[in-house]
C-alpha cells in the first residue's frame, strides 16, 4: 500500500530503491512480475479501475503496464484515462478526445497516474486518495526523538509520521478544533485517572514545549520526562482524532508499550476513527484482539507458495466458539489461524 501511495505521488523510484530494488519487494526467488491491481467506487458511476504491473529490469525495475479505466456504458470496452505498455505512453487528452502520447518528458520510472494532466474529477480524486494514503509505524520516543523536543507554532493537522508536529498538532487543535481538543484530554483522563490537562510554554520565539499536567506532582511533566507508553498513547489519541486523517491510514502495532488495560480504549478510540478514514491497524497483540469484533479482523497467514493469505475472521464460522471463549483465546487455540 505505501509503495502504490507512493507510485501516485511521483515517487515510485525513490520507494523501490529504499526498498532494496524491485526483487526484494517481489516474493524472494519469484521471477513473475508484480501485479496489482485496485477498484474504487463512485457514487452513481461504474468504480475506476486501475491495473499496474512492475517487474525486474537491466536499470533495476521497469513499469510493463498500467492502466485507469471506467465502464462508462453497458458494454465493453471500457473508457482508458491511462492505457500504458512499457515505453507505449498514452492517455486521454479532453481537447483532441483520443488517446494520445505525452508531448512532454514522461519520466520512465515514475507511472503515468502521477504525470499525466489532471483533466477528470473522478480520476484526479482517485489520484489524490492514493497518493494521501499514510503508513503510521511505532513511534521513536527515544530521549533524542522529535516528539520529546520543544516544535514550531504553526498549523499541523497531524502530529507527524515521527511525532515531529505533535505539539504544533496539539496547539493547533486546541485553537482551531476544541472540541477535538477536548475529546484529546477525555481520552487521556480515561487512560491516566490523574491527568488533568495539557499546556503549551514557550520556550523560544516561535517553539512551544509540551506540559503535562498531573495532580500527583506540584510540577508539571515535560515530554522528555513522560514514559513511552505515556507518549505513545498521546501521539496515537492526537493522531485518531485529527479532522484531517488520510483517506487511507495505516498503523503498524498501536499496542507497543502500552499498558494492556489501555487497550480496551485504544480499539474504541479506533473503532469512532474508522467512520472517517479507511483504517488499516497490524497487530501481533491477543490481548488487543479481545476487543475486537470477529467483523474487525482479518487475520494474516502464509499460502503454499510463501504468499499472503488474508481472510475475515467473521468469515470462520466463529459463532458457537464464541459463546464460550473470547477472540483472543479463540486465537491462541489455534482456531484463527495467523500462526506464521
């Protein structure tokens, strides 16, 4: 998913090359290309469908194919925005009404999606969602990491892949979202029954600090003297409730250093999220699947072949198991799967 949103924003090589070239995202020893292909609804239309194949080449990678189409009738064939072969580049120009070549330099490891004009509302939208599609991993609260440091007073709808705008997102709520703001310190009150409220010193012009607020201690608590559990906890409830969450969010193990109660309000917190983004969470964590509903969860297992098998566990015929025992404990009888 990071590499198709990268491959819409133009950085396509950039992504396979720090992924370590194109045959270590392929499965090891495979020779096949790697195909994928997406749909996406739209509202009263046929979905667009788009179709990409990459494979290994002598300069490292080569795009073979791609394509964006939409039926646009009741019979085939379809209506091609993009209909790409190798170095064959085309796509529908709105003055001509065909299906022309680029007149300007098309860049060869970067996909047409990312270069060609934007000349149709459903497309160019199709494009965007891609493109803003957003992989959060586990947050570095190393003593040197961005989020224990004072940040910068400036609008940031998100606290950062890395922490490094949690403050400017949190004083940025609190001036622009209260409500947001407010729901921010309800679930921290939640979690951490002493808290009481979050402040923002100044420190420098132009930089505010992070602090906390607790009834326990006459002084209040800094970012560099919070636990990891503590801002990891922060970073994940600033970050669900931003107004401005991707149209696809990625999380890798949100349960990472938190204390296991914790987790209850996590899925809750999770769950209100999902009514504004496509949230996609990893997890290897049974506790953290207790709270889960069987509608929730796919689970993960390797196929013969060494690839992903993805099933529902809705799916499972879980219905009498779970008159009994809960889905973690459902898990760990093997009854699941996602063992490997």
């Amino acid at each position: 998913m990071s590499l198709l949103a990268s491959s819409a924003a133009g950085r396509l090589d950039e992504t396979v090359r720090a992924g370590g070239g194109i045959t270590s995202l392929i499965t090891l020893g495979r020779r096949a290309p790697l195909n994928i292909a997406l749909t996406m609804p739209q509202d009263q239309q046929a979905p667009l469908q788009y179709d990409l194949q990459l494979s290994a080449a002598a300069l490292g990678f080569g795009i073979d194919s791609e394509q964006l189409t939409q039926q646009r009738n009741s019979k085939p064939p379809p209506f091609k925005y993009i209909d790409s072969h190798g170095s064959d580049i085309r796509y529908f120009e709105v003055d001509s009404k065909k299906i022309v070549r680029p007149t300007w330099e098309h860049k060869p490891f970067e996909t047409s999606l990312s270069q060609v004009p934007r000349m149709f509302r459903d497309a160019e939208h199709f494009r965007e969602t891609l493109s803003s599609l957003t992989l959060f991993h586990t947050l570095d609260v190393s003593p040197r990491s961005p989020v224990r440091q004072p940040q910068p007073m400036q609008p940031a709808p998100l606290p950062g892949q890395d922490g490094e705008d949690l403050v400017s997102c949190l004083y940025y709520l609190r001036e622009t979202a209260r409500d947001r703001f407010e729901a921010i310190e309800d679930s921290l009150r939640a979690a951490f029954p002493t808290f009481e409220r979050l402040e923002f010193p100044p420190v420098a012009a132009g930089q505010l600090s992070l602090a906390w607020k607790d009834r326990n201690y006459t002084k209040q608590l800094y970012a560099h003297q919070l636990s990891e559990g503590t801002l990891r906890f922060l970073w994940l409830v600033t970050l669900l409730q931003s107004p401005e969450l991707p149209t696809v969010t990625l999380i890798d193990e949100p349960e990472v250093s938190l204390h296991p109660e914790m987790l209850r309000l996590l899925a809750e917190l999770l769950r209100e999220a999902s009514a504004r983004t496509q949230l996609i969470v990893a997890t290897h964590s049974d506790r953290f699947v207790r709270f889960l509903e069987p509608s929730e969860l796919v689970v993960c297992d390797l196929d013969e072949q060494g690839g992903s098998l993805l099933r529902r566990a809705d799916s499972l015929a879980l219905e009498k198991w779970m008159e009994d025992y809960t889905l973690d404990q459902i898990w760990s009888m093997g009854r699941l799967g996602g063992r490997s």
